[in-house]
C-alpha cells in the first residue's frame, strides 16, 4: 500500500501546442512535454480497457472499442471507487511527523470507470528499446491509485526507463461477483485489470520508446503481493522479464477460494437490500458502503479459482510451477510496529509463541534483548513477510535467473518516536525520490534515495542492480546474502535466516498488513 501522499520536488510537465504525439497499435496519444527531454513525454490517464460499468461490471475487461480518435493523455484518471480509506492513512502518518493531516493527497475523484494507466518517457521515439518498469499500487486491494503522489516516475526515468504505473478494480468489485462458487465464472477481476495492462505495453510500448522484452513488474504491499501472484499464474506468463517485490511475500500463504467468494458475495448481496438494490442494478457508490458494512474483515484480493489461480500458491511454489524471472526483493525493518495494539502486545506475543513452539526458544531470546513490542514486530514481519518472501527467492534461485534481496532499515528523523521505526512503505519515497516538505530529509535520505533510484533502473534494465558505486549487493541465489540498506549499506545474512527455519516446522497464519 501507499503509505506516504508525497510530493516529488521537480518540474512538472508542460502543455503547449507541440504536445509530444505517440502512434501506437491501439491509439494515437498525446501527452504534456517534458522540458528535461527534448524527445520524451508524460501521458496521463491512457485507457487500457474498456469500462466495467453496466453489463460489463464483474466481467473479465474488454477491449476497447477503436474509434480512431486520438486519446488525450494529458489528465490523470478518477481512481477506482475506494473511499477515504487510503487518505485516511496518509492522514494519520503525515499528523505522526508533525504536519497537518488536512494535506494528505486525494485522488482525482473516484469512478468505477478506473482502468487507465500512465506513462512517463525521457525518449518517446519509436523503437529506442528502453527498459520498461510497471508499477502496482499497494493498499490491501481495497484502496490506492495509480497516481499517488508517492508514484511519480520521472526520476527512475530519468536513468532511462519508461515508467508504467496501472489501476485495478478493487475491493468487492475487484475480487468477488455473482455465482462464484461455479467453476469456470471469473473472480478475479483486479488481477485480471493487471494482466490487461500488461498486455497493453506489450502492443503498445515500442510506440513510446520502449522494449517489450525488457518489462520489469514491480509494486509495494498489495502491489508486491499482486507481483508474486504474477509469478505464479500461468495467464501472465511471457509478460515480463522482471520483478521487484517490496514488503510483499503474503501471498504465498493462504488463499480465499470459491466458496469464501461466494458467501463474500452474498453478504454484499444481502447488504445492498438495505438500498433497495441488487449488485447489478446498485451504484458502485452503494457496492462500496455495503461492502464496508458487510465484508469489513474480508481477505480482498486474488482467489484460487482452478484457472487464473490455479492452486494455492504454496502449492505452486513446491510444483515449481513459476514464471521464470530475474527477482528483487525485500523488506523493511519494522513492517509491523505501527499495527501493534500497545495494550495487547504481551498477550500477542504470549500467543504467538503458544502457536508457533518450534520457534519459542529464539523469540524468548529475542525479547530478553529487544523487549516484548520490537520481538514482537519483528516475529509478525518474518512470518508475514521475510520468510514467505524468501521461499519465493529460493524457488527462483534454482533456475538460470538473477536473485537479489534487500533489508531497508533506515529510520528517518522522528521515526523511532512517533512509534514508526522503519514502517511499512518506509521506502517507497527513496525508491521514486519524492520526499515531501514534512517528512524530514537530511544528506543521509539523499543518499539513500540516489543508490535506490539507480539501482532499482539498473536491475530494470540488466536484472542485476549493481552499478560500480563500490558496495557490491551480492546475488542471493549465488551466496544467500542480502543486501541491507541504510547510512551504511553492507552484505549480510538474512536477518530472519534462524527464525524462517523454525517457522517451517510450525505453518503460518493467513494475517497480512494493511
């Protein structure tokens, strides 16, 4: 998910009358220029499918209808319908650094009309072969846009990638729909909106300046979850060469299936009566507010459905049965602190260590060093994140791909006293180097926004994320070391190396983080 609504400090984009024009396969675009790039361009709020409105809600998306027109790209999209759920978190962490949290970022309105995608190009001439990096939102597949403030992708480009960012239906309109429980009805529509807009670059990104051959899927949270789906679903096979996961890996464990779709459907179904409505005939307005009502504590997001999703992904994963891909991923060092209830954190933690035996002798370790708040995020970080996370690493280490993993551990200035630490989405402003007026930034965030911009480019664009600046970030499938990232970079071994091990022996919980 999002977690920062931040501003990126550099020129915006232009519009004049010499708007930079792309012929594609399915369209003219016309985009804003771009003064840094004399040849390249912004093209905002690019539609990649039909709408899924009207009959064509809860339906597979559709190819849009080709009028010859060309499509003005100049305007980001409404998000797909979500609420002020996402809004509401900027708002509580931007109030945690001392800002106001009446500045938190809002999408440019909401519709269930969502599936655009924008395009950020330092070299819009046809066939120029640049990487291509497509980014997935996160934001526990109920919330986030493809825009968010965070997702500015003009300086990843500037290293020379095109940058990609999509949406996808979300929530109830996403991940349900009527007579789920029959084998063969599509669920999974969100997942599919994601497939769709892959499949879009590949017909139509030479046009803008890129290599369909190079396509690196990367996302954050949910958005890292649905790149790990990807991997493991044979749809989106041939689709990208490439995958940065970051705080993803809960998608290996447990899955809804069709039956839980279905009673999820049935609940909103029930709900909607209050609005004199059905799920064909509500409002998306409507679908959301009995959503919230009636599935508060509903797993949103992929579902093993026997086609798209074939199995569980464990079972994928032991089956071998990837799509092979050179793979970054990581995690940050407190992924969990800013969920723990300070009230219950030991009664939690004498819980977790009542249900996982195997690994209680290292979690009453690590308590006598760390006390019981810091165990506990940790232990909570490992199960839903490290360790699932690096059995997908190790399953992809066996083949001929690349394989690098990373621990983000930096604390900004305030962090460790507002209860953050190094928080989930931690690194999302380093990654896309957007930090805004009120999160604090000194040289040391600077630098560490430089290695990730480059870095991230560098793996887009060769699968391996090195590029000559002295620290060598070791291949994980060549050594098992991980690179940990903070004022100090150095290899290590995995932080969760010992508790991962135990846990195998113990099973994990189907929880992931918001």
């Amino acid at each position: 998910m999002a977690l920062l609504g931040l501003v990126a400090a550099c020129a915006s984009p232009v519009a004049n009358d010499n708007l930079p024009e792309v012929v594609a396969t399915d369209a003219t675009y016309q985009g804003l220029s771009w003064p840094e790039f004399e040849n390249g361009g912004i093209f905002r709020g690019i539609p990649f499918a039909a709408p899924p409105t009207g009959s064509l809600r809860w339906q597979p998306p559709q190819p849009l209808h080709k009028d010859g027109k060309p499509v003005v790209a100049t305007r980001y999209a409404p998000a797909c319908i979500q609420g002020d759920y996402i809004v509401d978190w900027y708002a509580s962490l931007i109030e945690s650094f001392g800002g106001g949290p009446e500045t938190a970022a809002r999408p440019h309105g909401e519709s269930e009309d969502c599936l655009y995608l924008n395009i950020w190009s330092p070299d819009a001439t046809p066939d120029a072969d640049l990487p291509v990096m497509v980014w997935i939102h996160g934001g526990s597949y109920k919330g986030g846009w493809s825009y968010e403030p965070n997702y500015d992708g003009r300086k990843l480009a500037e290293q020379g990638v095109i940058v990609v960012s999509i949406a996808y239906r979300l929530g109830a309109l996403g991940f349900l729909g009527p007579n789920a429980a029959q084998d063969d009805v599509p669920i999974n529509f969100g997942t599919m909106d994601q497939i769709a807009a892959l499949q879009w670059v590949q017909r139509n990104i030479s046009a803008f300046g890129g290599d369909p051959s190079n396509v690196t899927i990367f996302g954050e949270s949910a958005g890292a979850s649905s790149v790990g789906t990807l991997i493991i679903m044979p749809a989106a096979k041939g689709l990208f060469e490439r995958a940065i996961s970051q705080s993803g890996g809960f998608e290996l464990l447990p899955r809804p299936e069709r039956e839980d779709a279905a009673t999820g459907f049935d609940k909103l179904a029930a709900a909607l009566e209050a609005f004199g409505a059905s799920p064909m005939t509500a409002s998306a307005e409507q679908i959301l507010s009995a959503s919230n009502a009636a599935l508060a504590d509903y797993d949103f997001g992929p579902v093993v459905d026997g086609g798209l999703l074939p199995q569980q992904p464990t079972d994928r994963l032991a089956a071998g049965k990837l799509n092979a891909a050179d793979l970054m991923i990581g995690t940050n060092r407190d992924e969990w602190l800013m969920y723990l209830d300070p009230a219950t954190i030991e009664t939690d933690l004498a819980d977790w260590t009542q249900t996982h035996p195997a690994a209680a002798p290292l979690v009453e370790e690590m308590t006598a060093k760390f006390g019981p708040a810091a165990t506990l995020d940790q232990i909570e970080t490992a199960e839903q994140m490290r360790c699932p996370g690096q059995a997908l690493a190790d399953a992809l280490s066996t083949g001929s791909k690349s394989v690098y993993i990373y621990e983000f551990n930096r604390v900004r200035t305030g962090a460790l006293e507002a209860g953050l630490g190094s928080y989930h989405g931690a690194e999302l402003p380093y990654v896309f180097d957007t930090h805004d007026d009120w999160l604090p930034t000194d040289a040391v965030d600077r630098r560490i926004s430089e290695f990730m911009v480059r870095a991230w480019a560098q793996f887009a664009r060769t699968g391996d994320p090195n590029f000559g600046d002295g620290v060598i970030w070791p291949a994980y499938n060549e050594t098992g070391d991980v690179l940990k990232i903070d004022e100090v970079r150095e290899p290590a071994r995995p932080v969760s190396e010992n508790l991962c091990a135990a846990l195998e022996a113990t099973g994990m919980t189907t929880r992931k983080p918001e």
